[in-house]
C-alpha cells in the first residue's frame, strides 16, 4: 500500500503522516511499514537545533497509524483514537538517513477497544516497543463504552 | 483459605496489578460493580483486564457481551473462571 493509498484508507493529512508504505497487512491482526526518515523534515529544525533526532512520540504515532490500518473492518476508512500507552521504551535515537520498520499486532479487542504490540526497528535494532490501546470511534463500541455499560 | 476464596484474591490483586491502581487487593469488595459504578473504570481498564486475565489464567475473552458479564465484578470474573476450570 503506497502513501496516497495510505492517505486514503486514514483520517489523517500531510503533515500528520508517519508512514510511508505499508509492506504486509494482515487485517484485524498485523501489519508492517516503513517510514523514511529525512532531513527536510520540518519538525528537526526544532527537535534539536543542530541535533536533529525523530521525536519518539512519532514513533508511536506511526504504530497509531499502522494499526488504525490493521483494525479497521475491510473497505472502511478507520477513525481511532489513541487512547493508552503502556511500557513504551525508546532505545535508540532515530536520525535522517534511517528507515524505519514499523511491526504491529493486535492483541485483544473488546467492542469498539482495541490493543496492540508495536515494535519501531531501523536495520536489525529495535529502536522503540511497547503497547498502546486505540479506541475506534467508527465503531459500535464508541470512546464512552464501558464493558459495564 | 478455600480454593475459591484463593481465586478473587488472584483476580484482586491481577486487578490492582493490571490497572496500576492506588489501592490494595483488600479495597475492592467482591460484588462492586468495576464498571461504570464504585470503582469507576472505562472501556480500555476492560481491555487491559481482558489481556490481563488470558496472560494471568490462559484464559481468553474476546466476545463483547461476554466482556460486559464477566467484567461486571471480581465475583463475576471468579466465577467465569471457575467454569473455565481454573481454581
């Protein structure tokens, strides 16, 4: 899947985009992407002068965005939320130049709530993991759904 | 201690592990209702509970209306265990 592919399937509009090409999708389970990281983005005049390093906070974002792909039913234009993220670790900084491999999993689902275990990877090194829950307002669940509710 | 009595303490103290909450196993009363009543908790606790409960017990919840039974109280989620076998 191509980036105006991508671009059609999520809510989201450039610049909000933090994945470049989606490399395997395994619907309502997995997916991976890429994410090339170059200088000319916008955001490393800031995050740091004269050090630019790719906001982790992205990264998430990235796996946010893969997995809004991943869990949404087929032919429908997801619309989720991130709603948690637990035991993210950034363990290595991402500079321009690096191409980023984004690996996400669904790991359980409950109504409109989902979760997932994301991984960020340049070459063989992992550079972030962690989960994170989504909840997607498209859906029956809806953000208020409480499982007693 | 029984064997059942054993369970909702596992259930309590998963609960209070899982949510990171700011209270003791002991706080939570059985029949509370976890949910949109005493202890306050939303739709992604009940997520979490689910992951909890399947990596704690070997357990699997994936059904919606069997997460609003089975989530509704430790009692509830004690006794869908039991029935899974689990003691």
């Amino acid at each position: 899947m191509e980036t105006k592919a991508i671009l059609d399937k999520l809510p989201h509009g450039l610049p909000f985009l933090f994945i470049d090409r989606v490399l395997h999708l395994d619907e309502g389970k997995e997916g991976l992407a890429l994410k090339n990281v170059t200088a000319n983005e916008p955001y490393f005049r800031g995050h740091f002068p004269d050090n630019p390093v790719f906001p982790g906070v992205f990264l998430v974002e990235a796996m946010a965005q893969l997995a809004g792909i991943v869990a949404a039913p087929a032919g429908d234009k997801p619309a989720g939320m991130l709603a948690s993220v637990s035991d993210m670790r950034f363990l290595k900084p991402v500079v321009p130049g690096d191409q980023v491999i984004i690996r996400v999993s669904l790991s359980a689902r409950l109504g409109g709530a989902v979760r997932f275990d994301g991984e960020a990877m340049v070459g063989s090194e992992t550079v972030a993991r962690g989960s994170f829950s989504m909840v997607l307002t498209g859906s029956a669940g809806g953000p208020d759904a409480g499982a007693g509710s | 201690m029984s064997e059942s009595q054993n369970l909702t303490d596992r259930v309590k103290e998963l609960i209070v592990r899982q949510l990171r909450l700011k209270i003791r196993p002991s706080d939570i009363k059985e029949d509370a209702m976890l949910f949109g009543g005493d202890m306050g908790l939303d739709s992604i606790d009940a997520l979490e509970l689910v992951v909890g409960i399947e990596k704690e017990f070997g357990v699997r919840i994936a059904d919606q209306d069997v997460g609003e039974k089975v989530l509704r109280s430790v009692s509830a989620i004690s006794r869908f265990l039991s029935e899974k076998g689990i003691s």
